[in-house]
C-alpha cells in the first residue's frame, strides 16, 4: 500500500496548515530516506511517501513510481472546507481546488483514496494562500495532535476493515480540545 503525505518540503513551511499530510506521516515514520524528487519510509507494509516538490507538483512522483506497484494508493491531505478537529474519507473524488489533489489527478485519474483533515475554517478576509501557509496556533496544534493520532486509526481502519467501514467510523467524529 502506498500512502502519500502532501506538503511544501522545507522548514519555512514544516508547520503549516498545508503540511498537515506531512505531519500525518511524520507522526507514522521517523526515519526518511531521500530518492529522486522525494522521500520515502517503509513501515508495517506501508510505503510512505512525502513529495518533496512544492505542492502544485505533488504528482510529479509518479514520473518515479509506477501505481500499478501498489494494491492501493491513499493520500493524506489538507482541507480548508473542513473545519479543524474532523477528517473525511473519500473513496475517489475531484481536487475540490487543491492544487496538490489536481497535480496527482493528472497522473492518477480521480479514483484513489484520500484522508482529507481538516484546517479550516478559512477566516472572513483572509487571504486563502497566507492561511494554507501560516501556522498553527497552540491552541490549533493541540487539536491537530489528536486529528493526527484520529487520522492514523482511520487509515488502520481502512487497511484492516476496508474503506466502507472506516467512512462511517470515522467520517462523524469530531476532536475537540
């Protein structure tokens, strides 16, 4: 199984709101090893995935990796329309205006699983780009911390019980502090 964390690579953007794909496999795997345009940890027969390009070439990966080398692909991703403290779990879908989503769409078509956690809501006159890449609050961190663990059941869920299942566990559930 492959699963790909979306990010921005680098420090200025390590704790962003549009890395939490990064943080969610960070929290998995502690040990990355780089290769081509990206870095990679494997764990429990899970091929984990960061692309280390900037978010709008996230499926630029697949120039390296062949997806008929995997029995399924997930990816784990920022959403803005979800609020903070939930997370959706979607059998296939459009980019919904992520543009890390629409890049892996080129290359995989719309019919791959997704993690999508929640960052938003996106503040009245805020800018959405100076959002996505602003950080955390504490507040927000705490919250994060345990959407994160959350999100990890839901992808043993997934890998364990199948899609169907971990959608209606795991797609009700709310984290609060």
């Amino acid at each position: 199984m492959l699963v790909v964390g979306l990010g921005n690579s680098g420090p200025r953007y390590a704790f962003t709101r549009h890395n939490v794909g990064f943080m969610f496999l960070d929290k998995i795997a502690s040990s990355w090893k780089k290769k081509y345009n990206f870095e990679y940890s494997i764990k429990d027969n899970l091929y984990m995935v960061k692309p280390l390009t900037y978010m709008n070439l996230s499926g630029d990966i697949f120039n390296y990796l062949n997806p008929d080398d995997f029995d399924d692909i997930i990816i784990v991703y920022d959403d803005v329309s979800l609020p903070l403290g939930k997370i959706r779990i979607r059998k296939k879908g459009s980019h919904g205006g992520h543009n890390g989503i629409k890049s892996l769409i080129s290359y995989l078509g719309t019919n791959f699983k997704r993690i999508r956690i929640g960052i938003g809501p996106l503040p009245e006159d805020t800018d959405l780009v100076n959002f996505v890449l602003g950080e955390f609050s504490n507040t927000e961190l705490k919250i994060l911390d345990k959407v994160l663990t959350l999100s990890i059941e839901a992808l043993k869920s997934i890998i364990n019980d199948g899609i169907d299942k971990a959608m209606s566990l795991f797609n009700s559930k709310e984290v609060k502090v």
